[in-house]
C-alpha cells in the first residue's frame, strides 16, 4: 500500500501480527519499531496521514543535514588543499620535488634541511659546527646552476699565486671564537657597570646605605630599563652605576638608540655570560673609503667581516679586483685578522636581462658561501647584512652582543645622506639587517636575501621556529626616525666613483641613469653635488646641517678631516 508517495509492506510473522516493512529509505526488510539501516521509525498503515507526512520530513531533514555535511567536508578539504598549495609555492617545494623525488624521505623536507644546500644541512645537523671542507659543496651546489649568461670579456686581474701565502684567501676557513673583551667592571660600590656608558667617577664615590638612599633608588628606577630587585636590607650598601649621557639601563649597558626604539621586550632585557660574536656581512664594489669608516667604526663590535667581491659589475661587465689587491697591498692590515674574503667569479643567468637577478644573487652567495667557510657558528650568534653605503653605528651592535632579551628580525633606523653627509635627507632608512643564526637557517634558510625582506612571517620555518625557540619574534628597529643608529650615504663619492656607480649599475632599477651619455658627464655630476639636485633635473628640499650635530657623520671621517672632506663639505658649493 502507499500514504503519500511512501511505499509500506505489511508481512506475517509469528503469532499473526501484521508489522511494517520500511522500503523507502533503505529498501530492506525490518522487524522492529526502527529501522537498523536508515534509522528510521516505521510507518504502520493505522497511522493517521498527518503523523506519516511528519515522520517522512523527518527523513528527509536528515538526507539534507548529511548532504550539508558532505558539502562542508568537500569545502575543508578544498581550503586546506589550497593553504597548503601556497605555502609549497613559497619554498619552491614542488619545484625541488621533481628535482629530488629520490631524496623525499620524510617530512623533515618541508624543514628545508634536506633541499641539498651544503650550509643548510650542515649547520644544522651538527649543531651549528662548520666543517673545513663545507665551502667546497657550495662553489659546486653554485656552479652546478650554470650561471654564466654568456662568455663575457675578462677584464685584467690577478688572483693570489696558488703556491704562494695568499694563495687560498678566497676559499679558507674563519675558526670564530670567543670575545673576552672585558666590557664590564666592578665598582668600588660593587655595582657591575658597562665600562663605556658608566662615569667611573661618580661611580666610585663612597657608598650610600638604605636609611638614606630613597632618592637613589627612584632615581635608579627612572634610569633603568631591566627590572631589578630595589630592596635593599638595613645596613647593606647600595651598588649603583651612574650613566653617562647616551646610556641607560642599571648596568649603564643600554645606549639611546634602543632606550628610545620600538623594542617592546626592554623590561626584560638582562646581561649575556658570555658576550655573542657578530658577522657583519657586506658586498663591496669601489666604496672603499666607507669600508674604512665601517672597520674603524665597528672594530670594537664585530667579530668577523665577511666581504664579497666579484670580478663582475652588477651590470655584469667584467672589471679588476681592487679590494683583494688592496687588501695585500697592507691597506686593510689594521683590520685584516677579522675579514673573510668571499670572491664570486660569476655572474648570473638572466641578470643583464633583469639586474634583480643579479642583485639578489650576490646577496645569497656572500651568506652561503661565507658562512659555510666559518667555524665554531652558534645558534645566538648575531648576523648583520649591510650595504656598502650603510654603517651601523657601533652602541647598537655592542648591545646585541652584550645583551639578552629583545626579539628578531630587527631594522635599523639610518641617517639618509646624498653625494656626502652635508647633503641630509629627510626621514631614515630602516630596512631589515639582522638576525640570530638560528633563524637565518631556520626561516630564511641562510639566504642573506630573504633577510632583506619584511614577508619573514609568511615563511614556512617561521611558526616552527617560534615555537622552538620560546620567543614572540617580533620586528623591530634600532634607533627611531628622531634617533639614528646608522648612516646611510648613497652616492658618497667623488665625481669618478659617481660615474662608475652609474655605468656599473644594475639594470633593474629603473630609470638607469648610466644609459644617458649626458649624466656621465663629469660637470654634470659636479653641478648635481653642488646643487644637491638628482639625475631627473629635480631639487629637493634638504634640511640644515651642522658639522657640530649629533651623528652628522661617523667619529672616524670627523678625526680625519682633511682626508675625507670632501664628504662633509661641499667641494663645489662655492663654484
């Protein structure tokens, strides 16, 4: 029989009583008030018309939940398909899977160890001990990519004699150690003072006890950015460093240009044990004089220079290797023990088409190569990537070194000058500098390039190495857009390096001036540092500059004025 569309058969069982058969969820025979496949109760025909319209909309209410369910599955599935896709995209996994099928053993690929980069795996699978024989995987993982675009002209050069002294400079290994600088010194009070943010004289004045000391303690506190325990027991001597101006902190340890940055961990900032080394990385091309100013201005902070030089332009001309005949002439002798030389005898594929490519390229070779060559590298150990035109200032530096506490990656804010630090431009340059080893392997995968870049919390390592690591990693910046802790001259040079600057720019960052044969002229270049005007005809507006200020130029160029003057003072403002 059928009530409204549903199909019931009645069927005999023992004892004479007449039950349902439920037939239009599951078409099988039931024998009891419900039915074990739909789940269902069954309909009897003695049922009125009203309770068998209910009972089917009940059927058909869980037909649609399932299908709604079906449909959320499907949609989940489709979202997470296309998360994944993404972050895949990013590390170029799919492309390294059809390079590496036969190396995909576990999940430890997505890590980013296992991609055949000889100074990834290296560093990490030994604790961040380099191997002597490391740099040698990685001039064949590079050359193995073909990067010479096209033979090029070679211009003159000479290389160390392979049999003399010199003749391994570009492929030996840097053994880090330890710095035992004592930094810090006790007081006559006792106090633990940093010895150049600390007056040794008001430091050492006779000791005050806690019946009188109130007003020290609040004056202490103001002063302090690590919280430190004030109270002080009747009787006992209170040890107290007095900060000369610039410094802060209850160690005096804490300079201006972090008391007064965005940093948000200051409250819980604490001295290291053992101070970090920093690596301070750099690509050279004739910015010699400024490389001078950068030794001489971060000698005391840094413990290795990793300098890269290539005997291509960025425009991928060929041209000598000044720099590494400077560097065995003696010129660089004061500073030699801390620089590691990086040659790049390569230019690469597609970068006179796209001078990106290029420009890119010798970032991630000065950090894969340098870094491979080094030994002894420790997870905190700090790296600091820098143009050859921007020149941290040394308190900054020394403070990573020395202290715990704040997050990474972190920026520096810098002084922005144009032809020479007289012509001083408006805001600063902050662009990101810096990290821990542990996560330039970890999240940028030891490529300096990554570093440069402000998309580090997309990056497939970041969310695991924040989680390893313990910390919040937030970005941050030494110095404010009022306090510098740097200088940035771009185009400080004289008229000659100017015009070299130009024909060996990179042929990306357009308009390339270097292509106009009226802007290589060299009174047209002397015209543009008297005015200050730029290659497009325009003036910008340049705010007043004083010799006298503070961080108008680097303490070096200021002690040697006559020899670099012509980067304080315009040579042709009279002309």
């Amino acid at each position: 029989m059928q009530f409204y569309g549903i199909e019931l058969r009645t069927q005999r069982v023992r004892g004479g009583v007449s039950n349902s058969v439920c037939v239009s969820g599951c078409a099988k025979g039931c024998f009891s008030r419900l039915c074990r496949v739909c789940n269902i109760p069954q309909v009897f025909p003695a049922q009125g018309s009203r309770e068998i319209m209910r009972r089917t909309s009940m059927c058909r209410m869980k037909i649609r939940k399932h299908k709604l369910f079906l449909v959320c599955s499907v949609g989940l599935c489709v979202v997470s398909f296309l998360y994944c896709y993404k972050t895949l995209h990013q590390e170029f996994l799919l492309r390294e899977l059809s390079r590496h099928k036969s190396s995909l053993k576990s999940l430890a690929i997505l890590s980013g160890f296992l991609w055949g980069d000889p100074l990834t795996s290296t560093l990490s699978n030994n604790n961040f001990r380099s191997n002597t024989n490391n740099h040698k995987g990685v001039e064949k993982a590079m050359r193995q990519k073909n990067y010479n675009e096209k033979e090029q002209p070679l211009a003159h050069f000479v290389m160390p004699d392979p049999t003399g002294p010199h003749g391994d400079l570009h492929k030996r290994a840097f053994i880090l150690q330890d710095d035992h600088t004592p930094y810090f010194i006790h007081t006559e009070t006792g106090a633990l003072c940093f010895r150049e943010g600390t007056d040794m004289a008001s430091s050492e004045v006779k000791p005050s006890y806690a019946k009188d000391n109130e007003g020290q303690i609040l004056k202490h506190k103001k002063n302090s950015t690590v919280p430190v325990d004030h109270t002080v027991k009747p009787g006992r001597k209170v040890a107290e460093c007095v900060c000369r101006q610039g410094w802060h902190g209850p160690n005096c340890g804490v300079p201006t240009v972090v008391q007064h940055s965005n940093l948000r961990t200051k409250s819980h900032l604490k001295l290291r044990k053992v101070p970090r080394r920093i690596i301070n990385a750099i690509n050279i091309n004739h910015e010699f004089d400024l490389l001078h100013v950068r030794f001489h201005e971060l000698a005391d902070a840094v413990d290795l220079f990793l300098v890269c030089e290539s005997n291509f332009t960025a425009y991928g001309d060929s041209k000598s290797l000044r720099f590494l005949q400077l560097l065995l002439n003696g010129t660089f002798d004061y500073i030699k023990h801390k620089i590691l030389y990086v040659f790049l005898d390569h230019f690469p594929k597609g970068g006179r088409a796209n001078g990106w490519i290029a420009d890119d390229y010798l970032r991630t070779f000065l950090t894969k190569n340098g870094l491979s060559r080094i030994q002894g590298l420790r997870p905190d150990d700090v790296f600091v990537l820098n143009d050859a035109d921007e020149i941290p200032v040394k308190e900054g530096i020394l403070f990573l070194k020395l202290y715990d506490g704040w997050t990474e990656p972190f920026g520096i804010h810098m002084r922005k000058s144009l032809y020479g630090f007289y012509w001083r431009q408006l805001g600063t340059l902050d662009v990101i500098s810096g990290c821990t080893m542990a996560m330039l392997i970890s999240v940028y995968k030891g490529d300096g390039i990554l570093l440069r870049r402000r998309d580090y919390f997309s990056m497939p390592g970041f969310r695991q190495y924040e989680k390893t690591s313990g910390h919040v990693l937030i970005l941050w910046s030494i110095g404010s857009p009022v306090h510098y802790a740097g200088w940035h001259c771009s185009w400080c040079f004289k008229p000659e390096g100017i015009y070299y600057k130009l024909v060996s720019a990179q042929n990306g960052d357009f308009p390339r001036w270097g292509d106009y044969v009226e802007k290589q002229k060299l009174s047209y270049i002397r015209e543009l540092i008297r005015t200050g005007g730029w290659f497009d005809g325009s003036t910008p507006h340049y705010p007043s500059t004083n010799p006298k200020e503070h961080m108008f130029a680097p303490k070096y160029l200021l002690d040697n004025y006559e020899k670099y003057h012509y980067l304080l003072k315009n040579p042709y403002a009279n002309g």
